[in-house]
C-alpha cells in the first residue's frame, strides 16, 4: 500500500516537472526566509544586549516626573494642560 502511494506520487513529479520544481524552489525559498529572520532576531538582541549594557556604565539617566498631588488629581479624573473635558 505504501509502495503504490510513492509511486503515485513519483508519477505525479515526473508527469509534472515544472510544478515540483517551483514547489521545491518555494519550500527552499521559505525555509531560507525564516532563517534568516531568525538570525537577524536574535542579533538584534545581543546587539540590544550590548547597548544597554554600556548605558549603565558611563551614563545618567534624568527624568521628569511629576508631584504626588498631581498623580492624584489625575487618578480622580481631573486633567491638566490642554486637555478638555468633554
């Protein structure tokens, strides 16, 4: 049974050259495709890795934060600048 199948299917390839070659280009093609977005993957990460590596080591972060009372009136709903209640 599983010898008619495979030759069945070897038929099919012989009978339909051009179609089995653009499959097996199209499997290679895929394959190599998601290879490689692999590999740029995972070397931006290690490159990623190194930036903030150093980014401790010779720099100073500085952020705005804002004051507690202001946090606050922003969790009771009360907006500030621009923004307009609707």
């Amino acid at each position: 049974m599983l010898s008619d199948i495979l030759g069945q299917a070897i038929e099919a390839m012989r009978h339909n050259r051009r179609r089995t070659t653009i499959t097996i280009v199209g499997m290679a093609w895929g394959i190599a495709t998601v290879v490689l977005l692999l590999a740029y993957g995972a070397g931006f990460g290690q490159a990623f890795e190194n930036i903030f590596a150093q980014f401790g080591t010779n720099m100073i972060g500085v952020f705005r934060d804002e004051p507690a009372s202001r946090r606050a009136a922003r969790r009771r709903g009360c907006r500030f600048g621009s923004h307009r209640r609707m």
